[in-house]
C-alpha cells in the first residue's frame, strides 16, 4: 500500500487533526484537510463517509460485465424514496385509475432513486422519488394503451376498468400541477433547469420516434434525449441543491456524453427481454432499442446483439472514466461542487445497473403487489440494514417535494403542458405514431348538382365570399404567444364541477370567443401599439376591419352559448357582457377626461370588466351544484378577477416582461387610471405634478416621453403607491387560497391545478 493510501485511510478515521508548529497547536478540520490534500494529488479523495449515502460492494452484484471499476452507493434514507413511490402511486390511483404497472421500487438490490441519486438532499429525496414513480407510471399506461387491441383507440385499457381520455388528462394535469408547484416552491433556481430541460426532450423526441436508424452513433443522439438522461442530470442537480454556470455547463458538454452513452445503452440492455416479449404479442410493435437495431444491422441473434450492446456501453463508461480525469487535471484543482457534480454522474451509472438487474419493473419473477406499500419490510429481509448510527435520527423528512422526469427503458412523457408544451390526447398516444403524423382531410361543401351556378345571377353563392377577411385579425390574436392561464383556470374549476368534457368544451367555447374580442376592442380603444409582444391586430389590418372582426366574435359568442345544454346560457352570457361593457365604460370615461375613481369605483369597475368572462365561466360551470359551493366559486372567481386587473396594473409600471411586450409603462400612454395611480391621486399631498403630466398626454395625443414616464414612476414608488399596490395583491391572494381551501374542503378533493395556476401569478 502506498504513503499516499495509508495517510488516506488514517485520516479516514479522524474528526480532526492536531498539529504543533513553533510551540503552538492547531487543530484542523479533516473535511478542510482532505479537501487541501485532494488539491496536492490532482484527484478528489474518495470520501465513504457521506451524510447522504453509504459505499456499498459492488462485486457482491453480477453486473453482466457493466460499470467494471465504477463504486456503487445507496441512499441512507432510502424509507423516503419508497414513501415518495408510494404517494405517487396513491394520488395516480386517486385521479386517474388503477396502478399495476411497477416503477422505482426495488426491495432486493434498493430503490432506483436511492440508487442512481445517492447524494440527493434527504428532505428532498421524496419528491424526487415522486417524480420518477409518476414518470413510470405514465410510460406504462402509455404502454398498455399501444398494446391492447380489443378496446377503442380512445380510450385506455388499465385493466380492472376503463379510464376515459377525460379521466386521464384530468387526473394527469392534477399530478403534474402537484408536481410543478412542489418544485418551484422548493427551489425555483434549480426547477428552471428542468423545465428547460424538458421542453428541449419533448421537442427533440416527438420528432424522431419514427425515424431510421442507420448507425449506433445516430440512435445515441436521439436515444440519449428520448431515455431522460439529460433530464435525469436535471434532477440529480435539483436534489443535490445545485447549480452550474453557463461556463461550467459549456465546460462539461463533452465529458457527460459518453456516461449519457453508457446509461442509454444500459438501459437498453436490461429492458429489452420484456420489449421484446411485448413485440411477440398480437398488434405488438418492434422495439426502438440497441439490441434489436444491433439484431438488424449485423444480422446477428439477440445474444450476439447484446453482448455487442454490452461491449458498446462498456466502451462508454471507460471513456467517462478517462474524460473525467482529463477534467480534473485540466482544471485543476477543480472546487468541491464539480468533482461532487462527476462523482454524482458515476453514481447513476452504477446505480442504474444494479437496480435494472432485478427490478420488477423490468422482471416479472421478483414482482409483488406494487401497491401494498410493502418496501420497507422486503428490503429488510434482503439485505442487512446500512451502517447508520442508532442515534442518527431517521425521522421523514417533509420538505416540499418536486419535479418531473421519464426515465425507464424507452419514450418520453411528452403530456407535460405545463412545462412549455401543447398538450398531446390520450387518445392519440393510445392510437400509436401513425395517427400522430397523419393529416386532417378537408372535405368539399361545394354543390355538385350540375346547375351551372356561375352563370345564374339571381342568388349569390355564399362560397364565393369567404371568412377569411371577417375571421383573420381573430386567427392572428389566438396565434400569438399565450400562457393560457384561463383554460386551466376553466380545467382547475372542473376538478370540483366535474362536467363533462363536451360540455366543458362549449363553454370553453364561449368564454374564448368574448376574450379574443375584448383583446381586439381593448387595444384600439387604449390605442395600443402591442399584443404580447407583437404589433396589435389593428395595427396589422386596420381599426374598422378589426372592430368588424371583433364584433362577430362576440356574435358567435353568443351563437355558440346557444349550444351550451344549459337553461339560461344565453341569458347568462348577456348578462355578463352587459356588465363587462358599463365596467369599460366607466375605465374609458375616467381615462378621457383624467378623472381619477375612488378606490371602490375602481374595484365595482374591475368587478364588472375584467371580472365579468370569470363570472360568466363560473355560472355556466356551477348550474347543477348546491347553493353553497355557487356562492363560494362566485366568490373566488371575483377574486380571481380582481387579483387578475390589479396584478396587470402592476406589472404594466414594474416588470420587464411587460416592457418588453407591451413598452415601457404603457398604461401612462394610454392615460389609464390604473389601481396604483388611483391610489396615489387619492392619498398623497401634492398630486398637482403627475394630474399635469396625465393632461399632457391627452393634449399631445402621441404618449408620454421617456423622462416624464420615469418622472411619474418615482412619484409612485416615493408616495409607497406601488408598495400599496403588492401589499394590496398579497391580501388578495390571501382571500383566493382561503377560498380554495373552503372549496377543497366542502368538496373533499385537493386542486393542484388551480393552486399551481395562482402561483405561477405570483408577483
């Protein structure tokens, strides 16, 4: 053994180092020595003491000739992991159906979070584990859909029951929103990696699924995007509680590709026995994997196949071995954070290796009821407890849990609308790729009755005069950019409403034809110049063309509210346009003669305006309930509409965001009264300076300067208006999450949806 190993395995053993230099001692901290000593040997030391993991043997496994020279650790608080699968499995079961499938668990060789993320912080390692168990379950169902042919392509086969494409997408916006508001609560810095992250799979994998593949290199570039792994780096990143920098990221690229190699081909590997016996069944498909890629391109059986598989990975993992080294003695010393950073990718290697051998997910002879909640006590029977102290506490932790991932042995779960991505059916995942790529026919309407109708000049043909010009300043506000908050406001709703999605549908309908007309009427009205960003559609086809458009939409507002199978839908909708109309009035005739409301003016105003398509949403929603839940969503919803146009005022003088979509403090362009304006004109001093600069503006007719807008802005923060306003905002958010409370409460049913839609308004 060398000088260097042995002083290695001394310090191993001590807490602290005393040391005596000219007749004085000092005591030093082992972490901070083997941290100096880790320096002096250009490697990082190999610390088996960790709060989070221990080493475990890894030639006690047969790895099938995997991660040779790689070390193995699993996660000390693996309890946590399982109580995360377990939730997962509950609430999946709760809002979406029957859970037979298996995920993470893995009693014999250990829980697969616990096994490829042995540094994730312990009072995160449940919601991460939350993640992954959803991210199984959703491939799976996904799975089964493909594979069964007797059921309708609409729907999916789930075993004991049928679970409509309603049921699904529901129960699935439920858990992603869960997941979403977890995430961002616990750590935003680290959740927008994995969004990111996320949009770029979807986008990648959708688009390859049914490509050709003609070499292993090829496959890898799409297999190592389509697997997870990258996402999987995201999460890793997120439960370790860190971040990389541009720099670092750029500096890394290289290194990490050869272990994302390695786990894609592993995973390959070890799934491939159930793919493949999936692919003998009737209206089974052949598998996107190596091994049967390998199978066609070298004409060889699957045994020859995977050990070429096999040898390919192994290839992989000693070149991440070898990057990893150049690394470090390239960028010597490297801090703390990235050689934890490369340990923490190894980890996964070996860790997804070990699991993958046994796991019952991939090996239906080590299955169990995946329900049952039986992991704890299965794993103790396997194996002898780990090495952690008897006073160590071992208490759950309870931190917010967090984020999502699709990590197994194939697509990805690109259902994620939250996460930047248009929503894709149930049902046209259960129909398979073929329906994906296929094309809408449009059929002719035109008569074919043999009348030469060009030449009969007594009736005009309608056809002949299209919609195009009527419809097309409509088509161009619902193309731009959108968050889409009021359709999962509509979703969140009907978790308590429960119509059906027809039903759903047309009012939908309604609500979406009134918004897009109100869009259109408003920026002419406040002349304004921008729609998210882009130049308002009076802009791009002229005011009296847009006000006709406009006009129609609220026409077949009301055409469409006639569809709507509830007594009164007309009425209700002419109701509630009535009074969004004397709301705008009322904004309109203060702004032209610069008359400022009192701030309950303001609010009856806001409540009939901008409160008005809410209310109109929540009485066509809330037709069959009891009086009580009608009253308290009538109350929500007007709080919700309040918390809507105060939140917009805000932002118009305060965020960059709107800035750059809208200009700068557009609303003192316009000579809005806006909530903060409103407040300042009625409680300071001397108001005599902004009162002039607001007349100036409907004198000169041509906006406000750069200066006097600034001029106003600081006379706004100095009188504590803008402060007023967010002080206002957080009370009236206050009010929302009581109401939900009530509601989820007298409902008995938890709205993650509308929770995570309130939070992603948080100013």
């Amino acid at each position: 053994m060398s000088k260097y190993k042995v002083l290695e395995n001394y310090l191993y053993e001590q807490d602290c180092l005393t040391i005596q230099f000219e007749h004085i001692y000092y005591t030093i901290r082992i972490d901070t020595l083997l941290l100096f000593y880790s320096c002096l040997l250009q490697r990082p030391v190999n610390m088996e003491r960790d709060d989070t993991s221990v080493l475990v043997d890894i030639s006690q496994y047969d790895t099938q000739g995997f991660c040779p020279g790689y070390q193995l650790r699993r996660h000390q608080y693996e309890t946590l992991a399982n109580a995360g699968c377990q939730e997962a499995r509950q609430d999946w079961i709760r809002y979406i159906g029957p859970a037979a499938e298996f995920g993470n668990c893995n009693p014999i060789n250990g829980n697969f979070t616990a096994n490829v993320l042995p540094f994730c912080k312990p009072e995160r390692l449940k919601l991460v584990a939350y993640v992954l168990e959803y991210a199984f379950l959703h491939d799976s169902v996904v799975e089964l859909a493909s594979h069964d042919t007797t059921k309708d392509g609409d729907d999916f086969s789930l075993g004991e029951r049928e679970i409509t494409e309603e049921t699904v997408k529901s129960g699935r916006k439920q858990i992603q929103a869960k997941m979403m508001l977890q995430l961002t609560s616990m750590d935003r810095v680290c959740a927008e990696r994995v969004l990111d992250v996320w949009k770029t799979m979807l986008s990648t994998t959708r688009t390859d699924k049914t490509k050709d593949f003609s070499t292993l290199d090829d496959y890898l570039d799409f297999r190592i995007v389509d697997t997870g792994a990258p996402f999987v780096e995201a999460i890793m990143l997120f439960g370790m509680g860190m971040t990389l920098t541009k720099e670092e990221d750029a500096k890394l690229a290289h290194v990490l590709r050869p272990c994302f190699a390695a786990l894609a081909l592993a995973n390959d590997y070890f799934s491939f026995d159930k793919e493949w016996e999936e692919a003998q069944q009737p209206g089974g498909s052949k598998p996107l994997n190596a091994v049967w890629l390998s199978m066609q391109w070298q004409s060889v059986d699957i045994a020859i196949a995977k050990t070429l598989v096999r040898e390919a990975a192994n290839r992989y993992e000693s070149q991440f071995v070898q990057f990893c080294d150049d690394f470090r003695k390239k960028n010597s010393p490297i801090s703390n954070k990235v050689d934890r950073y490369l340990q923490g990718m190894a980890c996964q290697v070996s860790g997804n290796v070990v699991w993958s051998l046994n796991c019952p997910r991939y090996h239906p002879n080590f299955r169990y009821d995946p329900n049952a909640g039986m992991e704890d006590v299965l794993t103790a029977r396997y194996r002898a407890p780990l090495p952690i102290s008897e006073e160590e506490d071992k208490e759950e932790y309870e931190g917010p849990p967090t984020a999502v991932l699709d990590r197994r042995h194939g697509s990805v779960d690109s259902t994620i609308s939250y996460f930047g991505e248009s929503d894709v059916s149930a049902s046209e995942y259960s129909r398979g790729s073929s329906s994906r790529n296929s094309s809408i026919s449009v059929v002719s309407v035109y008569s074919d009755d043999g009348e030469d109708e060009l030449t009969n000049p007594k009736l005009p043909r309608e056809e002949l005069l299209g919609m195009e010009y009527l419809n097309a300043p409509v088509e161009y506000i619902s193309s731009l950019p959108s968050k889409g908050v009021r359709s999962t406001f509509i979703d969140a709703l009907n978790l308590w409403a429960c119509l059906p999605e027809e039903l759903l549908s047309k009012i939908k309908g309604v609500v979406d034809q009134l918004h897009t007309a109100s869009l259109l009427f408003d920026d002419i009205e406040d002349g304004s110049e921008l729609r998210r960003g882009f130049p308002a559609a009076h802009g791009v086809f002229g005011t009296p063309q847009t006000i006709n458009a406009a006009s129609f939409a609220v026409v077949e507002a009301i055409s469409k509210a006639s569809e709507v199978p509830i007594p009164g839908a007309v009425g209700i909708t002419l109701e509630q346009l009535r009074d969004l109309h004397i709301g705008q009035s009322y904004d309109l005739h203060w702004t032209r003669h610069t008359l400022c409301p009192t701030e309950q003016e303001y609010m009856e105003m806001v409540h009939k305006k901008t409160g008005g398509l809410f209310r109109l949403l929540s009485r066509l929603m809330t037709t069959n309930m009891s009086d009580s839940m009608s009253i308290e969503i009538d109350r929500l919803v007007s709080q919700v509409g309040i918390y809507f146009q105060i939140r917009d005022d805000y932002q118009n003088l305060n965020s960059e965001e709107y800035t750059s979509q809208k200009g700068f403090c557009e609303d003192l362009d316009e000579g809005k009264l806006s909530f903060p304006l409103v407040h300042y004109l009625n409680t300071a001093k001397n108001t005599l300076q902004v009162r002039e600069i607001l007349k100036q503006r409907r004198t000169d007719g041509t906006g406000l300067s750069l200066p006097l807008k600034r001029l106003v802005l600081k006379r706004l923060k100095d009188s504590g208006g803008m402060e007023y306003t967010l002080d206002t905002l957080t009370r009236t958010r206050k009010h929302i999450d009581e109401s939900i409370g009530r509601l989820e409460r007298m409902t008995g049913k938890k709205n993650w949806v509308l929770r995570l839609c309130m939070e992603k308004l948080r100013v």
